[in-house]
C-alpha cells in the first residue's frame, strides 16, 4: 500500500511539475498574482475588526483594482462598491448556532461589458484570516488569483456577454458572515445566476473542485471543457458534505440563502500548515498560481459568455458524476445517466454468477453453496481484519502514542497496513488449510474471484439505491473484473498462472487499480493533516486506521483468489507480520515523535490558551464568584501530554471543574466546538497561578436595560433555566437555535465602529421562578491590540517549544442570571 500510495503521489506530483507556457499580452500571470499575494500577506494577521483587515487589506486591495481600472479597454465597465452589512442568520454547522455581524467589509467589482449586463457570474475569495496567521493559502492566494484575473480579463478587447463580480469578502473566518451580507442585502447579488468559490484547506498543490451544484449539472460541464488542468471528485463532495471533516465554506451560505448553484475548489496539500504562522507565501509555488488562474479564467470566461447561465435555473436537473483520471481530463455525466449504468452493470454481473451457479443443473446447488461460503468467508475476514487493526489503533491511542504517523506515514502503513494484510492472508490461509482442505485449488481461486465480484455487485446496487454518485467506483470494481474473467475464463480453471493469464489479468485490472490509487492518494492528503485539528474526542489512530483498512480490502479483493492458487503464503504472512510487530514496538517506545519543527516542512501540534478573567453574578447582579486563569487546548488527540514536560508546571495548576450551572460550562468558547473535547482532560484552567488579567473596561455590565459592548469577537451564551423555554428573539429568522448539549450560542463579530449591540430575547416561563428564568453569558475575545496579550501569556508561550503553534489572546467571561 506504501508503494502503491507513493506511485500514485509521484504521478500526480509530476503532473503538478509541468511548466506552464510563458504568459502572454493576455493571459494569467503567476509572477504578477504572486506580487499580489506578497503584499496582502505582508501586513500581517488580518482578524476581523483590526485595521489590517478593515483599512489596511482594503486600501491594498481598492489600489490595485483602480490601477486595473484606469488601463481597461472600452469593451469593458468596471464598478467599485464597499458594503459594510450588519445581519444575523442561523447556522447547522458545529452543532447549531446563530451568527450575529456589524458593520463587516466586502469589496465588490462588477466587470461587465460597456452596455451593461442583466446577468452575471460570481467569483468569490476572502482577503481576512484567522488570529495569528498570515494566510496566504487561506485565502490570500485566491484573491490574488481573482485581481490578477480581473486584470487579464479587463485589458481582452473581446466583450463578454455577462457580467463577472468579484467579491473579495472580509469576514469568511468568521463562519462565513461577509458572504451572507453580501447574498442576503447587495443589490449586484441579485444579477447572479451562478458562483465560483476559492478556498483552501491546504497550502499549494492542485486546486480541487470538492463540490458543485446542488444539482445544475451544466456548471460541471462548464468545468469539464473550459478548465485547462482539472482536478475534481464527486467522492471528495459527498465525504465533505457528510459532515466528517469540521470544515465549511462560503459554497453553503450561496446554496442556502442565495438559491444559487455553484463550483467550490480548494487547495488541499499540505494542511499540516493551514491556519498556521507557516502559512506564509513563499510556502506556495509559482506553478499552483499558475494552473489555479489558468483554470478558474478559463471557467469564469466560459460562463461569462455562456447561454446558459441566463437561465441557469432551467437546467437544474438532477446531480452529476464526475472524476478526473490523473488529473488529464474529467468524466461527467448526470446521475440519472450513472444509475442506469450502475444497474445494467450490476444487472449483468449477476446474471454472469446465475448463470455459473446453475450449470450444470446437478451442481446448481453445489455450486451455490460454495459460492455463498467463499462470499462469507471474505466478509468474515474484513470483518476480522476491521476488529484486529481497529484494536490495534485503540490500545495505541489508550498508551499515549497516537499520532506517531503525523510526521512519518509511512508508520501508518507498516503499522496498520501491515496488520490489515498479515490478518486477510491469515484468515484464508486457515480456511484453505483446515476448510479447503482436499478441494482443487484452480477451484478455490475461481469461485473466490466469483465471490469478489458478487460483493462488488452487492455494493454497487445498495449505494445506486442510496443515491450516492461515489457508486461509480463501484462499476469499475464489477466491469472491468467481470470483462477480465469473460476473456481469460477458461485460464481460471488450468494448473499454474500461465504468462497469458498473469499478462491479461494485470491489465484488465490495470485501470480500477490506478484510479483507487490515485483516489486513495487524494483521500489521505485531505484526512491525514485533518486528524491534528479535529478536537480529543474522537481517536485519529482509529480513523485513518479505518481508511486503511477500507483501502486495504478494496485493493485486495480480487487477489484473494491467488491466496488459494499459490502453494504457500507462509513467507509473505511471516515478512508482514514481523513488520508489524516491529513498527507496534518503535512506536509504543515512543521513537515517532508526532510533531516536526522542520523549517522546510513543519507538521506542528496546535494549541489554544486564552488568559480568561471570569465573573459570575447573582439575580441581584452581585458578584458571587470570581477567578483568572490560562485556559488552555491542545488541538488534537494528545491533549498537552507532549507540552507538559516543557512546562511541568502546568501539572500542579488546578483543572477547573464544569460549571454545572452555567451554558456551555462556564467557558468562554469562541465557537460551540465543546463536543470536539474532553473536558476533564486536556482543558487547564492557571486558578492564581497565572497571575490575575483584566481588559480595558470595554464591556459594561449587564443590566436589564443596558446591552453589552465590546471588541470585534464576542460569544453571547444561553441556558434557560428549569421550566423556562426560549420561545423567540431578535436574531437570525427569530427561531432560536440550540447548541449540542440544549444551550444556546450566538457568534458576534463586528467591524470598525460598529453601533452597541442590541438584541431581545422571549421566554415563557413558569409563574414561580424565584431563582431567575435564563442564564446568560456573554465572552469578550481579545484578538489583536494592546490586550490581545498579558504578560504572563506572552511569558508562557515562549516557553512552548518549537514544534507547537501556539495561538493566544486574552477574553472576560460575565455570567449574569434574569
């Protein structure tokens, strides 16, 4: 699997290599879009609310485009607008909360031709980033790309026939608020017929088209002959829709409150950085502008002079099925057209099996038993291949090793790889020795293929049924196995592997076998720098391990029959399971450090510590409990076990215990990720320790007729107490929105000089409420400024080591009862 996965990275690693053609009068200049994105990063951290982004990252990018503007041709008309929105809306992602912003900043350009245009095409990027990174993969590279684009697109004398905006958005880290002001109350917005969305969950590399629609089957097609150097997957669009990687883009808010279809792509190598201080601009190469310009210019000239997209709406018809092979070109077809094929292909593979079973009629029976026992003999042994492996990762991941792999990968193949293997050959060498024991072994290895392929069939059937456009993998697994044995039949059943069967087997297998590499290279690029942000609760050990396993099985179906046609596996299990046990040793002794500080590739451990000053207050108002303190989170699995040696005091502070009592524990999330976490184990809470902090006094007290006000980041909780319900308030669509757990969140942000913030609240409550009928909280968070920091904060982070990125600012915390 190591191998295969290599081969694969290296195929796809030389496709990214080809030097582009030099650009010309007219076309996309990586050189001039990387001096873009030189600039944008150099000033720095752009967090909502802080004048980098607000005056800074606005002037940089108003300069620019007015310098585009004064050299466009007259085929074109250049609009500028600054929208600062102030809205709210609601959000499932998380976990459920509202979104709440003020006075936030969009910068739109509207490009159309000199007689205006009634329709256009969006093109979308976000110029801010989260606290304490630079990033330039996220998202300053695409609004780099975007000006650069508007530049080649404005000098082109060709006139378009649609317009193109540009909307480079200033509030997309703040769960994707400046696009919803931009959807829901810019007046361009609704000329929009069709958007393209420039992401990243990776620095550099192909840009990946991960989603599409909802249906509007044209937009992939608009893709598919424009883009020069595609690089799409409906699997990648149904694994991120599911919900397993805790990610959200600007695609929904577009989808969901505009009811407008779209293209999201992304760049996804190398997340180990992502939202990071190393996601700096020379981390990204010249030739990824390149390709991710040539290809969303391509697109965006496509669909500004397309038919189609006047009347986008017509052609909403259904899903689509699409893949590139190696990155060459892409396959597309519409859903409905993949659920015919999937069923005719599956129709005649078991047609194929009937027909084997029942002739000879004597045999039908027979034959029908062995089939059935071969086809659960290898479900048996993926089931125990899953358990065996899946232990293995849990009693890692119970020993305080998980995430040796992190760095080094190949330490997942050799440790679960191997097992995963080592435990499919055991299981069917057992079953041919002690099962098998007298039966033809050119039998064995025929009706194990057959069993293969009716699993196969099985699968296809079930995941068409379900409506999952991923059932094409699948058809390639039935096909061309099923066209392989129809044309080598009668080799299956003669003593020895001759050169003709060995030769014609390979090649019939030969495609299915490079596309689930080349997919199962995508997969682990995207999931395995996923598992070092994915919060302590769920195992990243038991996770990749299951993919491993999954990939395992796919790839070894149909080479279960040789198990059966060779004499002797007894070498291959013994060399596997020796580097099991191996790899199992080096990584409980602790040889694989999880974590790099290697300047040219850093995969460093993520850590948040907030320097909290809480209040807490009666139903009188009176301050009943005070305390200050460091709060510290350790991003991944590990927790801080791996800080702690370099900073030993932070075992004998005090772990703060749950306030039962008060909405979400009494502590001040910035975002309802609670559930990511186990509490009790990797939250630290510096009671005295630390040293008291205070903010400047930016947040009065609650009152029942004042309103809380504060910096750009606040997080607004709520529990009602018992017998009260929250009926209704002033916020999203009025329908209030639990959290997971039952209390309430509402994400504020706001600008520059936004007004107080003022919102109600509606409960019913019972007659006797001696004790008060809500709980609410509200955080203040201190991204960016002269409190963004205390002393005793800045003194600890420079304590941690390396190989950590450590993300600090201090926040208060006033709980207050009604």
């Amino acid at each position: 699997l190591l191998g295969l996965r290599a081969l694969a990275q290296v195929s796809h690693r030389q496709l990214l290599s080809r030097s582009p053609a030099a650009a010309g009068p007219l076309d996309f200049s990586a050189s001039r879009a990387r001096g873009y994105l030189d600039n944008i990063t150099a000033i720095g951290p752009r967090t909502v609310g802080s004048p980098e982004n607000e005056v800074f990252a606005v002037n940089y990018l108003l300069e620019q485009i007015r310098g585009i503007e004064r050299e466009c041709t007259d085929a074109h008309k250049i609009s500028v607008d600054i929208q600062r929105p102030t809205g709210s809306f609601s959000i499932d992602f998380l976990g459920g909360f509202t979104s709440y912003y003020a006075n936030i900043t969009n910068v739109v350009v509207k490009l159309e031709p000199r007689n205006g245009a009634e329709h256009a095409v969006l093109s979308n990027c976000h110029f801010d980033s989260v606290p304490n990174t630079p990033g330039a993969s996220d998202d300053a590279v695409s609004c780099a790309v975007m000006l650069e684009i508007l530049n080649t697109l404005s000098k082109s004398s060709e006139s378009l026939q649609h317009a193109v905006i540009f909307l480079f958005n200033g509030a997309e880290e703040n769960i994707l608020q400046a696009s919803h002001g931009f959807i829901t109350q810019h007046e361009w917005a609704k000329s929009i017929r069709a958007f393209i969305n420039l992401e990243a969950a990776g620095v550099g590399g192909k840009e990946l088209v991960f989603q599409t629609g909802p249906e509007n089957p044209w937009l992939v097609q608009a893709y598919v002959v424009a883009a020069k150097h595609p690089f799409a997957s409906v699997v990648a669009q149904e694994i991120f829709q599911s919900g397993i990687i805790p990610a959200d883009t600007d695609f929904r808010i577009y989808r969901d409150f505009g009811n407008v279809p779209g293209i999201d792509l992304a760049f996804i190598e190398n997340g180990y950085i992502y939202h990071t201080e190393y996601d700096t601009s020379d981390r990204i190469l010249t030739d990824s502008i390149q390709r991710a310009g040539d290809n969303i210019l391509a697109v965006l000239k496509y669909l500004a002079t397309s038919e189609k997209l006047a009347k986008s709406f017509e052609y909403r018809h259904g899903n689509v099925v699409f893949f590139d092979i190696l990155g060459l070109f892409v396959l597309a077809y519409p859903a409905r057209v993949g659920t015919i094929m999937n069923y005719i292909t599956a129709a005649i593979a078991f047609f194929y099996l009937s027909k084997k079973v029942l002739q000879p009629k004597p045999r039908a029976v027979h034959n029908l038993k062995k089939l059935l026992t071969a086809f659960s003999l290898t479900l048996t042994s993926w089931v125990c291949t899953l358990v065996a492996v899946l232990t293995v990762a849990m009693f890692v991941s119970v020993i305080g090793r998980a995430l040796s792999w992190y760095t080094h990968f190949y330490v997942s193949v050799s440790l679960y790889g191997t097992a995963a293997a080592a435990m499919l050959i055991l299981v069917h060498m057992l079953a041919k020795k002690f099962f098998y024991k007298s039966v033809n072994e050119q039998y064995l290895g025929d009706v194990f293929y057959d069993a293969s392929l009716m699993i196969w069939s099985i699968a296809l059937a079930v995941m068409t049924q379900m409506g999952l456009c991923s059932a094409f993998i699948c058809t390639l697994w039935v096909a061309f196995p099923l066209l392989t044995k129809l044309l080598i039949h009668k080799e299956f059943s003669q003593k020895g592997a001759t050169i003709k069967f060995i030769v014609m087997y390979m090649l019939g297998m030969f495609f299915p076998y490079l596309y689930m590499l080349y997919l199962s290279w995508t997969v682990f690029e995207m999931f395995t720098p996923v598992m070092g942000r994915s919060g302590s609760e769920i195992p990243p050990d038991m996770v990749l391990a299951g993919f491993i396993v999954i990939f395992t099985m796919i790839l070894s179906s149909y080479f279960i029959n040789f198990i059966y046609l060779v004499k002797s596996t007894k070498t291959t299990l013994v060399t596997l399971t020796t580097v099991f046990v191996v790899t199992l040793i080096l990584v409980c002794s602790g040889i694989f450090f999880p974590y790099s500080s290697d300047a040219a590739n850093p995969k460093p451990k993520r850590v948040f510590l907030q320097h909290t000053s809480r209040r807490f207050h009666d139903l009188d108002g009176n301050v009943v409990k005070s305390d200050s303190g460091i709060w510290i989170n350790g991003f991944d699995y590990n927790g801080i076990s791996h800080i702690t040696p370099h900073v030993p005091e932070i075992n004998d502070t005090i772990r703060t215990p749950c306030e039962e009592q008060a909405p979400f524990c009494g502590l001040p999330w910035i975002l309802p990720v609670h559930f990511m976490f186990r509490f009790f184990k990797d939250d630290v809470l510096f009671c005295g320790k630390a040293g008291g902090y205070s903010a400047s006094a930016r947040q009065s007290m609650w009152t029942h007729t004042s309103v809380p006000t504060g910096p750009s980041h606040m997080s607004l909780y709520a529990r009602p107490r018992a017998g009260s319900a929250l009926s209704r308030w002033s916020l999203g669509d009025g329908v209030p929105v639990p959290s997971v757990g039952g209390d309430y969140f509402v994400f504020y942000s706001r600008g520059l000089q936004a007004a107080p913030w003022n919102f109600w609240v509606e409960l019913t409550a019972p007659e006797k409420h001696s004790d008060g009928i809500v709980s609410l909280a509200i955080a203040a968070h201190y991204f960016f400024g002269e409190d963004q920091k205390s002393p005793q904060l800045y003194a600890l982070l420079e304590r941690f080591p390396n190989w950590t990125f450590s993300s600090g600012w201090s926040c208060t915390y006033d709980l207050f009862v009604f």
